[in-house]
C-alpha cells in the first residue's frame, strides 16, 4: 500500500509538471506603454496564460487585430478565452486564424496578438505608423553619400559626405503627420 501511495504521488507530481501554460505572443510594436500595460495585466490576471510583449514587424497581410492560434492548443477554449481577455483590455479581435501568417508560425501550446491601437478618426488598414518609419536610409548613385536616420525618439541624424567640407551632420526633431 505504501508504494501505491509513494507511486500515485509521483505520477501526481509529473501530470502537474506536464501541465503548462499556454504562451501568448503579444505583437505590441504600435501600443503604446499604458495599453502594453493594460493588455499585459489582462492576460496575468486571468493566470492561465504566459504573455511575452514583442516589437516585431507584423506580416503585411495584418490589417486589423488578429489572433494566431497553433493547432495543438492544450485546451481548444483558449482560443476564445483569449479573445475575451483581449476585447476586455479594449483590443477586440476581428480575425481568428491557424497556425501561420506571413512568415510568422506558432506551434505548441501558444498563440499570438497582433494589435493595432484603435484610432476612431482612422482606418487601421489605411494607417502608416511612426513606428515604421524608424531607420536609416541612404542614398544610391549620388555624387556626394547621404544617409538619413530617424531615431526610436523622434531625433533624426543626416550626414552628407561633400568633396568640400568633408561630413557634415545635421541633428533634429522630426514629427510624423498622418
């Protein structure tokens, strides 16, 4: 009897080390801090979920708030119990999709959000975000080299190499109208 019992507190203690939870990918690149915040503590106050905030690109085809899902959920409601804790948070899911998007593939027991903030003057599918628009660009086939670098903090950095004056740099602010 004592190993039967020794034997079920072992098993007991594996099933529950097998037991996780599923891991949602949020695509937090457009939110700002106090919506990463709310949609974070959402998903944390539920307790069934894992939340992992990125800032990667979404895949072209994204034009409204999605919900990726892999096809080996541990539990097939996660998927509209993450819909629910989204919607709560203020980010309601247009799109249910399997699997993959773009190159982006999600297998295991996780799912992904990519969300966009909501604009009521705007359409999310017409929308060029700032966020996009940080990086360095560079001219080709100039006579004189010129680079342009807009920083994550709304500076910019232009540097023009000239025959004359060898690198001049121009340092600013630069805004972004939609």
């Amino acid at each position: 009897m004592k190993i039967f019992s020794h034997a079920l507190v072992v098993l007991v203690l594996l099933l529950s080390g097998c037991a996780s939870k599923t891991t949602v990918h949020v695509y937090a690149k457009y939110l700002d801090s106090t919506q990463r915040d709310k949609i974070s503590n959402a998903f944390d106050s539920s307790q069934r979920y894992r939340v992992q905030l990125n800032e990667f690109d979404f895949p072209a085809s994204v034009t409204e708030n999605t919900l990726l899902y892999s096809l080996i959920l541990l539990e097939p409601e996660a998927i509209d119990i993450a819909s629910n804790i989204s919607a709560t948070a203020g980010f309601t899911v247009q799109r249910i999709e399997g699997l993959s998007k773009g190159n982006h593939w999600y297998t295991k027991n996780s799912m992904a959000l990519f969300l966009l903030p909501k604009d009521k003057d705007k359409d999310n599918r017409r929308m060029f975000f700032r966020q996009d628009l940080v990086n360095e660009y560079k001219a080709k086939d100039c006579s004189e080299a010129t680079s342009l670098y807009f920083h994550k903090d709304g500076s910019f950095t232009l540097g023009m190499a000239t025959k004359s004056t060898g690198t001049d740099m121009v340092i600013g602010v630069w805004k972004y109208r939609q």
